[in-house]
C-alpha cells in the first residue's frame, strides 16, 4: 500500500485568506442603500415581495450590484452620481454608512460590482451582472432545430461561506465559487402551441445585447436562466490543452484567475481580495501497478462465477459486443431472459427517463427478485458516439458487479483492505416527507459487513454527545447531514463533510507561461537565427526538419511559430529531446514554442492530481491519480473532518485508496460508506 509523504510544495485554494477594504476611499464613489421588507407579515406577500423588488431595483438604472442577506434584506450599491430614488410602500430605504456594512456584504457588493465598472471587457469572456456576477464563456447550439437564438453557458461567481469550519471562535470560513449556468432560449422550454411549461411560466426572462454580449433582465426578453436539460451544460474545470490561453479563459480556473485580475483593474488597493494557499502537506499517490494488481483480485473474483446477459433492449449489436468482450476476458457469459438465481446478472436498459413511471426494467426485474445480484447498464452509457463498446463503462460495470456480490455475500471479498479503524459508519436518510430521520449502519467484524438501524436510545445519546455546531450534520435538511464515523466505547465522533472550497492550479505560475506562448503565436522565426542554432548544434534533427522546410517554401524572412509547431509534430521527432533543445534556445529569444506544465516537481497541477492533506487544518481532497493530464472537467472538492477525535490517524487516508469504490483512483470517503450507501438504495428499490 502507497505511503503518505511529506510535500513542501504549496496548494493554492478558493478559500478567502483575506480581504482588505479602504473604506473611505469606497465611501467617495458609492453610496449603500438597505431595502428592507421585514415588517411584511403575511408569508405568500413577503415571498412576493422579495421576488420582485430586485427587477424594480433595476429598472431605476441606478444600480450597481445588489445582494440578498437572507434576512429580510437587499443591499445595493449605487453610483455616487446618482440621486437615488426607490418609492414602494412595501418596503422601507435607508441608507447605510460604508463603516458598518457587514464585510462579508461588502465583498459580495464589490465583487458583482465588477461587471459595470469594466466597460471593456479584458479577456475572451465578457461579464454581466444580474443579482450576480457572472462570465459568458459558450454559445451552445438549441435543442429544437427551429429555435433562433443558442444557449449561454456562463459561470456564475460567488462567495460562500463554509459553516463546516465554525469553531464558535472567530471568523467563518468563506471560500471563492464558480458554478455553471444556463440561460435557455424561451422557444425550447414551450410546448407544441408556443406555451411556456408550467415550471418556467413564472421564472425571470432575461435579453441579451449581442454587440457588448450582455444579459439583462427584460420582461419579454429571449431567455429564461434554466438548464432545462436532463444533459447538463459542461464547464471544464482547466483546460491547458496547447497551452492555448484563450481555452484556458472560457474555463472554471481561468474565469476565477480573470475575476482576481478584474478586482485589481477596477478597485486597485480600494478593495483586495487574497486567496488562501497552503504551504505544507502529506500526500498519498498510488505505486505505478497498485491498481492494476486490485483489479486483477476483482477479475479472479468474477471468474469464480456464472455471468448472465439479460438485455431488455431491441439492439442486438451492443449485446453481442458486451458478449464478445467478456468472452475476451476469460468469462463465460450467455444470456437470459431473467435474472438466474445465484449467478452475477448485467441488465441491458435504455435510459431510465426513456420509460413510464413504473416501467423501468431495472426496478422491476430488482423488485421481483431481491435477492438476485442485478446490475444493471443503459445502452447509452454502454455505447461511445461511435457505436463502439465503450471500455471504461464496461469496466464500471464489472467492479459494480463485483460490489453487489459482495454486499450480497456481506463480506469483503478482497485481502488486505484497509483496517477500518473499530468504527460504526452512518448514514442519514429522510423518509416521510423529510418528516423523519432514519439513521443506516454498518459495522465491519473480520470482514464480515453487518448492517442495521440505530436504536432511539442510540441516536438520543449520539445527539447528547455531538456538540452544538456539529448538531445540524446528524439532525438537519437534507443537504446538512453528513457521513458519520463513531466509537460507541470511547464517547467519539468524526463527521465527514464537503465543503464549497476546491484546490486550484497554480495560475501564478501558469499564467506567465500560456502569456509566453500566446505572446509568441503572431511571431516569425527568422532564418538567420534558425541557421544560427543549426551552427551551433548541427546534429539536431528539428532545426534541420525545419530548414528543409524553409528551402522548399517561398518565405525567406523565416517561418511562423504556428507553422513550426505543426512540422515539429513529425513522428520521427516523438521520442528526440531535439525540439526540446531547439524550443529552449528560442526562449532565449522571446519566442516560445511550448512548455510542459505536466512535470510533477513543478507541481503546478498538483490541484488536480493525487490524495492530499492539510492535516493542521483537518482538510483533505482526492483527486485523479492516473497520468497527470493538461486537462480536468471537474474540481476536486476539499473535505472538512469535524468531530471530538483529538487527532485524526494517517491511517483513516488508507481508507480512501481502495480504487474500485471509485473507478481506478482513490475515494473521497472511506470505503465502508459505499457499502452503506448501496445497502440503503437497495433497501428502498425492493421496498
């Protein structure tokens, strides 16, 4: 098993380390009102009330950002030039000094302020702000092939505060977000005779200018903010792909990086906003064959076993293709029209949304035979856009397969998993209409999985035990309750709870380099200086590639960097340290032809690559831990260990290595909690 090892290297995050305002100086250009609506009584008015007033606030043209305090308020910051005038007798307008402004208000003011004091936008994206901040990075093509106007896919920038992180002593931990949003042409959320579906009848209509590329709110505007798709709208979260920079802007990272540059354009020392940065932590990354030998324990497991193909589909093609592959792989599969009792079941389904209520194959065939290993596969997943089988679904499918045999022998069928530290493992579930709480467990005895509910007596005393700011994990919505890990005998408790922060790449020693290449693009490679090289190192094979090219063309000045890059991808140059030594020769030069961001010693994707943790500050995340690649579609969430464990052991990592749980890498909760979880969804599908 991999071992955890120190790491000097920092990890920069979106956690805020701080922000510093200059009040006065704010003071000069803005003015703060508070729009007040809390001496509403009747509920259904209040609620219209705070649906409203934001539209009207900005039909006054006054308004700079607005923000919602969730206490009966909105903040907005106005112009100073503007006399600003908001007559509603539902509410009550005062104006409210800079120096008592809650900060956590104020930043929130500054940062969607951003989009109306930048009147040129810097950057491929453009920014708007509609009670948020938001970058437009993609037009994406409608659905309905008569639909005019495309999606705008943008990334909504905020601040949020993680309450996972309240001691009861000093501040709350807030942290930097960036989500995707949508906003729908209106002609794809109607039905057949032009009207809008219930759902979205009564939501916001924005317009949007075409020549600065800005949305606003508009009473008969073109687009509603709605993803209004089953298939959400993508955002990756880096993108470093050719190093190209304008790629790198329409991502997460690179929005995040442009909206820390556009704080400096607009406020300068007026307003900072720092993100925090670890400087020290362990890391844990896998050994080159660790997970290629579990899986190989995983295989021999199955082949232990009868495999039946059920499919419920009409495509022949795709069942022959999952036959053929696992007929590769050494197991003996054949088919069936139902589950055969005590063989490992692979159901072939179209996508759940494509049948009746009640009429998914996969529940019924469950249902009618709880105590059948079934797992089931849609043939969308099963098939690429190619019509071939895809690789790493079947490959899910089989560890899948794999994890309900275990859960239906209850007992963990791999050697040497990690210990699970003598814990009883929780799971919340709301049931009743969220009227009750059932609390699942399991426990592990020499490999034996034995699950069940806790008593009222033991969810009485665990409510005594947990202290008051844990209180809401075990008890609350459900979006507050988090895994739990307890020790009944030593009266200790570890929840497990994500947080809204993320690692990120390191931009500050990113950004000089894809500014270096971008830099470089429009640049010729003078002729002279190519036979100046071609002098000095006379063997090297990339220079002299591109003097041939250089003798059979027109050009004689020299040759484009772009035209120099396409030659140089010559197979013969893959394994030459040549182009390597040319393109450092150039960069004495100015010019850049590429630099690997990949290395891991330069730790630069660190963000995005292996399991660390910031053990001081009781924060981990896991991240991919195959081949470092110069692209990620998602972040990597940190977690937050809360609890009355006085020092949480390096061994509770090991617990997150097992790389079936999550498909080839590591997990971002123990082990035992997969098996929970699937337990509780079974328990609900027989029922």
């Amino acid at each position: 098993m991999a071992k955890m090892t120190p790491s000097s290297i920092p990890v920069l995050t979106t956690y805020i380390a701080d922000t510093q305002f200059d009040r006065p100086a704010l003071a000069k250009l803005y003015d703060i009102y508070i729009i007040s609506y809390q001496h509403v009584t009747d509920k259904q008015e209040r609620a219209d009330v705070k649906k409203a007033i934001p539209g009207l606030l900005y039909k006054t043209g006054a308004i700079v950002s607005l923000v919602d305090d969730f206490s009966k308020h909105y903040y907005v910051l106005v112009a100073q030039q503007y006399n600003f005038k908001f007559d509603d007798p539902r509410v009550a307008v005062k104006k409210a000094h800079f120096d008592y402004t809650p900060p956590y208000v104020l930043d929130k003011l500054l940062l969607r302020a951003l989009a109306r004091n930048l009147t040129h936008a810097n950057g491929a994206v453009s920014r708007f702000e509609q009670n948020g901040l938001y970058y437009l990075v993609d037009f994406k093509k409608p659905r309905k092939a008569k639909t005019t106007n495309k999606k705008l896919v943008a990334v909504e920038i905020d601040i949020d505060t993680d309450w996972s992180g309240n001691t009861g002593k000093g501040e709350v931990p807030r942290a930097l977000i960036a989500k995707v949003v949508t906003f729908t042409p209106v002609e794809e959320l109607q039905d057949a005779s032009g009207k809008l579906y219930p759902e979205y009848a009564s939501e916001q209509r924005y317009a949007l200018d075409l020549t600065s590329a800005i949305v606003s709110k508009s009473v008969k505007g073109d687009y509603i903010k709605a993803a209004a798709s089953k298939f959400k709208n993508r955002v990756a979260a880096i993108d470093l792909t050719d190093l190209d920079l304008e790629l790198f802007e329409r991502t997460k990272t690179g929005v995040i990086n442009q909206c820390l540059e556009d704080i400096k354009t607009v406020y300068g020392d007026r307003f900072t906003l720092t993100l925090a940065s670890f400087p020290t932590h362990l890391e844990l990354l896998p050994k080159g064959s660790e997970i290629k030998k579990h899986y190989a324990a995983i295989h021999q497991q199955l082949l232990q076993h009868d495999l039946v193909l059920i499919n419920t589909t009409n495509n022949e093609h795709a069942e022959q293709l999952l036959l053929q592959q696992l007929n590769t792989d050494g197991y003996p599969a054949r088919c069936a029209k139902v589950p055969q009792q005590g063989s490992l079941n692979l159901l072939l389904t179209y996508h759940k949304d494509t049948y009746a209520k009640g009429q998914d194959p996969y529940q019924q065939l469950k249902q009618a035979n709880p105590a059948e290993i079934i797992q089931n596969c849609t043939l969308e997943n099963l098939l690429d856009t190619s019509g071939k089988l895809s690789l790493h679904v079947y490959e899910v499918l089989l560890k899948e397969l794999f994890v309900k045999l275990e859960l239906n022998t209850k007992r963990i069928l791999l050697h040497d998993m990690p210990d699970t530290l003598g814990a009883t493992y929780i799971l919340a579930e709301h049931v009743n209409k969220d009227a009750e709480i059932r609390y699942h467990s399991l426990t592990l005895n020499n490999a034996k999985l034995q699950f069940g509910l806790l008593s009222h007596s033991e969810i009485a005393n665990l409510k005594q035990l947990i202290s008051p700011q844990h209180s809401k994990m075990l008890s609350g919505s459900k979006g507050q309750v988090k895994p739990l890990m307890y020790w009944p005998e030593r009266q200790e408790y570890l929840f497990i709870t994500d947080t809204p922060a993320v690692p990120l790449a390191d931009i500050h020693g990113i950004m000089p380099i894809l500014l270096s290449v971008e830099q470089s693009k429009g640049k010729l490679i003078p002729t002279e200086l190519l036979e100046q090289f071609c002098q000095q190192y006379p063997d090297n094979a990339a220079a002299r590639l591109l003097q041939q090219h250089l003798t059979k063309s027109s050009a004689v000045n020299g040759i484009k960097v772009s035209d120099a890059k396409a030659l140089l991808k010559d197979k013969s140059l893959q394994r030459s340290t040549a182009k390597e030594q040319l393109n450092q020769w150039l960069q004495n030069y100015g010019i850049t032809l590429w630099q690997s961001v990949k290395k891991r010693q330069d730790g630069f994707l660190q963000a995005h690559w292996g399991l660390r943790v910031f053990a001081e500050h009781r924060l981990y995340f896991s991240a991919n831990v195959q081949a470092v690649k110069a692209s990620y579609s998602n972040f990597s969430r940190l977690y937050r260990l809360c609890g009355n464990v006085s020092n949480v052991p390096t061994n509770f990592y090991d617990m997150l290595t097992p790389s079936h749980i999550r498909h080839k890498q590591y997990s971002v909760l123990p082990y035992p909690f997969k098996y929970l979880r699937e337990s509780v969804e079974m328990r609900k599908l027989n029922n």
